[in-house]
C-alpha cells in the first residue's frame, strides 16, 4: 500500500472530534436561524393585530360620524 493510504488512530479521532464540533456549530445555528425566523413571524403577527384594531376604530369613527 502507498505511504499515507492509512489513517492513525490518533488522527482519526482528531477527526472525528472536529467533525463533532462542526456538527454542534451547525446545529446551533440552524437553532438561532430558527429563533430569529419565529420572532420575526411574531412580531408580524402583532403588527397585523395592532392594524387590525386601529382599521376597527377607524370603522367605529366614521359609522358614528354624523353626515
């Protein structure tokens, strides 16, 4: 077999412990991509709740409007 065809067992764990930490960071952020994709979900959804009740209050003026 060529020089190098073999991986040590020190570099093989080396390996895989970086590949670990790799897995984690990824995980991590996907979590935080997450996060930041549900607030913004939320904060839309109380936009269009505080829209919503100006757009009746503005309803409510005009309807008691005299013409």
């Amino acid at each position: 077999m060529p020089e190098g065809f073999y991986t040590s067992r020190a570099a093989f764990m080396e390996e895989m412990q970086l590949r670990g930490v790799i897995r984690e960071m990824i995980q991590e952020i996907k979590n935080d991509k997450l996060l930041q994709e549900e607030k913004r979900k939320s904060d839309i959804l109380q936009l269009r709740g505080v829209i919503r009740i100006l757009i009746e209050e503005a309803s409510k003026d005009v309807e008691d409007a005299p013409h």
